[in-house]
C-alpha cells in the first residue's frame, strides 16, 4: 500500500504527536512551525520541517492537517489560499470547534476541498517537548462534512486515521459535533475551573488541598490546563457552552433547593409530608438518572468488552453517504477499517 504524503502546520502537543505517529506508520511527513525551535529533534524523528509555509504546499501532500491554535486560523488559510494545490491536497484540521473553523474556510474560499476532524486525544499540557506517538493510542476522531463535501476528500481524511494511525471515527455534521464537544469537553473546562476557584477562594483551602485525593484529582485535572488555552477553546463554542451552562446551573440549584429541605433543622425541619417525600423523590432522581452511562462504563470496562463488540460491515452509497454515516455515529458505531473504498467494518463501541 502507498503511504500518503501527510503535512502538519503546527507542531505543538497534538501536531507533534501526529507527526510522530505518522512517521511511525510510514508515511512521508512534511512540517512547518511558526518558529523552528522544535525543528531538530524532529528532523531527528524523521519529520522533514520545512522554512515557510510556501514551502510546506509546494510539496503538494495528500493532506495537509492544520494543528494551529483556532486563534490563528484565519491568518493561516488566508496565507494557503494562494500556495495549495486544490486538485491534490486535501486540508483538514484539528480544532475542538468544526462549525466556527468551515466559515472561516468557506470565507477563504478552500471548502472544496476541506474536510474537519477533531482527535479525541491530549492532556492538559502543552507544546513539542510533551507530543508522544502513543497520545494517539485507541483514539477516536470525528470527522465533519456537510453536503458539498467530496466523498474522495473524506476518503483521504478517513484512511489516514484509520490506516495510518490505527484510529477510529465517526463521521458527523458540524453543528452536531460542536454540541457534542460542548458537552463532554468545553463545559466540563468549565465546571473544574469553577472547583478550583472554589478552593482558591476559600479560607480552608490549605487544608483542602492536603485532604484532596483521587476524586479531586480526576475532577480538576482539565483545569490545570493553560488558562488561555481553555478560554479561547470556551470562547469559539460559546453559545453551546452558555446553553449547557445554565441547564448544569439549574440541575445544581435544584439540588440545593432539596439539600435544604432535608436538613434536619430550620426551614427544613417545617416541611410536610408532602414535601418531603417531593424531595425525597427528587434525591432519589438526581443520583439514579445517570445509570445508563454508569452501566456503559462497567461495560466497556470488563476485559472481554472488546470481544462482545460486534462488528457489522456497511456499504457507504454514493450519495447520501453524510447522512447515513451520521445514523451510524448515532447507534453507537465506531469505524475501524475500510474493507475497500465505499465499504467499512464499524464496532459498536458508544451504546449508552
């Protein structure tokens, strides 16, 4: 099999690791970075850094995988626009925002041949001293088309994770990805910058800080992520993180409010039957409601998980293929392998 051409803009945490990781499978990687400090001990990893980003499109790679800050996008597309060979490279990205990130292709006039992706993958640090090939291990990405999107394009994306990274996907539409990310990602940022603060602030924090253990640990770890970093991946999905923000506040308000009326004194202690037994049942719903995700948890736990998941073999049709990816994604399937250019095996690894 011929290993695609792959070049890299950015080699910071998740463009390094990318690299690396390609290198590693073979491919022919090409990459620039806004200054060269990484440049030699890449070129020592066997990723051959180019001077400009002139440079990096005369190559005419496959892809071309934008792994820049968000912030900088628009000045990177605006300066490819006249350097990119659109008939052979196809650019794609890695922004955690897909919807914000196709305007600002569409505003350049590069969409035709664009497809997004988002690798669930990283940690909170930062920078090519931290970029490991194994960052990549078992991940999954989301790949973003809408309907002008070239199956061929997809393709070139799609094999690159799953061939040359030995990655899953799904494949999704921007709009559904952006809420998705908001939701498992940008507002649980959120929440552990809020816990921190909360101890910052606080006159016990001392003592806090020396009884905090695992739970604090696995709850806060996100927000030791730059905060600059944080903030402007919250600011590009803004209105998804406002929505889910307040639904979280009324979720913990509510709780407040039965927290209240079963306290054993004061206002509680005047409460009726009635209404205790109200928020005795509202106690009961708030911990029981997440079991669905509880059991899925254990499931994918159990050494033999992987064994249990079924694999199912798809046809991707010629037309109508964005939809139908999308009802896959939808049921809990993972693809982990093309069998041959419209034909896939998928795993159902995401049933809750």
């Amino acid at each position: 099999m011929v290993k695609q051409r792959i070049a890299i803009v950015g080699l910071g945490l998740i463009g390094g690791s990318l690299a690396r990781r390609l290198v590693n499978a073979g491919c022919e990687v090409t990459a620039w970075n806004h200054n060269d400090r990484p440049y030699a001990t890449a070129e020592t990893d066997g990723i051959t850094c180019m001077p400009t980003l002139a440079a990096l499109a005369d190559g005419r790679p496959d892809v071309l995988v934008l792994c820049n800050p968000l912030k900088a996008m628009p000045q990177i597309l605006s300066a490819l626009k006249p350097l990119i060979d659109q008939n052979v490279t196809t650019l794609t990205d890695v922004g955690s925002v897909k919807g914000m990130v196709r305007d600002q292709v569409k505003a350049v006039g590069l969409e035709n041949c664009y497809v997004g992706a988002h690798p669930m993958a990283g940690n909170e640090l930062s920078g090519w001293e931290s970029s490991d090939p194994a960052l990549y291990d078992d991940a999954l990405w989301a790949i973003t088309v809408d309907e002008r999107t070239e199956y061929r394009r997809f393709l070139a994306v799609a094999t690159m994770i799953t061939d040359a990274c030995a990655n899953r996907l799904i494949v999704l539409d921007d709009a559904t990805h952006d809420r998705c990310a908001a939701l498992i990602s940008h507002m649980p940022h959120v929440i552990a910058t809020a816990m921190v603060n909360e101890l910052v602030v606080n006159p016990n924090r001392n003592v806090a800080a020396a009884l905090a253990a695992g739970s604090w640990r696995d709850m806060t770890r996100v927000a030791l992520t730059d905060p600059d970093r944080t903030r402007a991946m919250v600011e590009e999905d803004a209105a998804n993180v406002e929505l889910l923000l307040r639904n979280m506040a009324n979720r913990l308000t509510l709780m407040a409010n039965v927290l209240h009326g079963v306290q054993p004194q004061g206002a509680g202690a005047l409460q009726t039957a009635a209404t205790q037994e109200s928020d005795a049942k509202e106690m009961a719903r708030f911990f029981e409601q997440g079991q669905p995700f509880r059991d899925y948890k254990t499931a994918i736990r159990q050494p033999d998980f992987m064994e249990r998941c079924e694999t199912v073999s798809l046809a991707i049709p010629a037309e109508g293929w964005q939809q139908m990816l999308l009802e896959s994604a939808r049921r809990g399937e993972h693809i982990i392998r093309f069998t041959d250019d419209h034909a896939v095996d998928v795993q159902i690894r995401s049933a809750v």
